[in-house]
C-alpha cells in the first residue's frame, strides 16, 4: 500500500502524457479527500458547538429555576418600595418593516423619557420646597437665639 509501479510508463510511447496525467489525477484525489476531511471536521464542530449553546442555555435555566426556589421574593423585597418587572410586549400582529419599528421603538423611549423627566421634575420640585422650609426653619430659630443673646447683652 502507498507503492506506485511506474516500469508500465516507460514502457509505453506516450509516457510524458501519462506521468502528467497521473500526477494530475493524484493531486485532484488529494484535494477532493482533503476537502472531504474538512467536511467532516466541519460537521462535527458544529454539532459539538451546537450542543455547547444548548447544554449552556440549559446551565442557565436550572440556575434560574434553582434560584426562584432558593430565593423568598416576598421576604427579600419586602422593604423595598419599586421592583423593575421587565415583561415582553405585545404589539400589533400586523407585519411591520424595520423603520416603522425603529419609530415606535423611538415614539416609546421618547414617551417614557418625557414621564420620567416630569416625575424628577416632580420629586425636585418636592425637594426644593422642603429645603426652603428647613432652611427658613433653622434661619427663625437662629434669629431667635440671636434676638435673646442681643437682649441679654443689652441688659448687661
């Protein structure tokens, strides 16, 4: 095996022709068993890597079922007054094309962004106005003590 008789070439007229055409023929069975080769490996790979993404997305289910039984939500979050849910939404079943969804998805960041810039507007309003009342508070009460210290002193 692997050993090449070669005494019939030169036996014949037309050798030239023959060696050319045997070492064509070599070399293209060469190239088809190599691609060949590539071909299986190929397969493999991807059915291994295949089976990585979806042993990992299984990793990560068991983990996420495992950690809803270990974790109370109820007792964990008890004190905590916001807890961010984040669920799909259902839109039109109407087919769309990509700029129309780029300007719903635009329309709906532009709307939530206005209702929390009013909410922090809200809530600033809210803390300035208390500020000013504890501050004002405290300038009383220090005028107070000042008033009493100045007519203590004008006693004297």
């Amino acid at each position: 095996m692997g050993e090449f008789n070669l005494e019939n070439f030169d036996q014949n007229r037309d050798s030239f022709i023959l060696y050319v055409m045997w070492v064509i023929s070599t070399f293209l069975i060469l190239v088809v068993f190599l691609n060949l080769l590539i071909a299986i490996i190929s397969d493999i790979f991807d059915k291994i890597h295949e089976n990585i993404q979806n042993n990992l997305i299984k990793e990560l289910v068991y983990f996420m079922v495992e950690s809803e039984v270990l974790i109370n939500r109820r007792k964990l979050f008890k004190k905590h007054k916001y807890i961010i849910i984040v669920s799909r939404e259902r839109g039109k079943s109407t087919p769309v094309d990509a700029e129309t969804r780029l300007q719903i998805i635009k329309n709906s960041m532009e709307n939530q962004v206005s209702i929390q810039n009013n909410h922090l507007n809200e809530i600033y309003k809210r803390l300035e106005k208390d500020c000013r009342e504890k501050i004002q508070n405290k300038a009383e009460t220090l005028d107070i003590s000042v008033t009493k210290k100045m007519n203590g002193l004008t006693k004297l």
